[in-house]
C-alpha cells in the first residue's frame, strides 16, 4: 500500500514542480480516483485523486484535490517526499 504524505496547498496553477516537472505543464492522467489523505492541519480525511504526469522521461504519480479554501493539496508518495523533489 502506498503511503502519502502532505506535501504543500498551493493556489491553481501556481508553479509545483515535481522530480523538475511543474504539474500544471502536463497531462494529469487520473490512475485512481479515491486515495483517502489526511489534511496538513486538522486532520480530517479527504478523498482524492491520484495522478500521473510525463515528462523528459519521467513518469511520476501525485495525489491532488481542493481544499475547502480553495487551495490545491498535493501529497506525494513516501519516496518522493523525503528530499528528492
């Protein structure tokens, strides 16, 4: 099973980029539609979708959905979040 992590909230097309790929400059490819995520403050439980994105040779999966105040959430998988953005 794959864990996610909060990553950040971001505003709709504010650059985010993802192992060098900013996620609003490609193709969001819908791989599952309901990862159940945590909130970054009070913890509630949301479901959102995972996607996947290509690039310069890379394939790389994100978790994303809106936040009640409008923010995007973005969680990526363990692996991706310890520094190798």
């Amino acid at each position: 099973m794959t864990h996610w992590k909060f990553s950040k909230a971001i505003n709709e097309n504010e650059e985010y980029k993802v192992e060098g790929l900013n996620i609003w400059n490609h193709y969001w490819h819908c791989v599952d539609k309901k990862v159940e995520v945590k909130g970054p403050d009070s913890g509630n439980v949301y479901f959102f979708k995972e996607y996947q994105i290509e690039g310069n040779g890379k394939t790389v999966n994100f978790v994303a959905g809106e936040f009640i105040d409008s923010k995007v959430g973005i969680y990526l998988k363990d692996d991706l979040h310890d520094g190798k953005l």
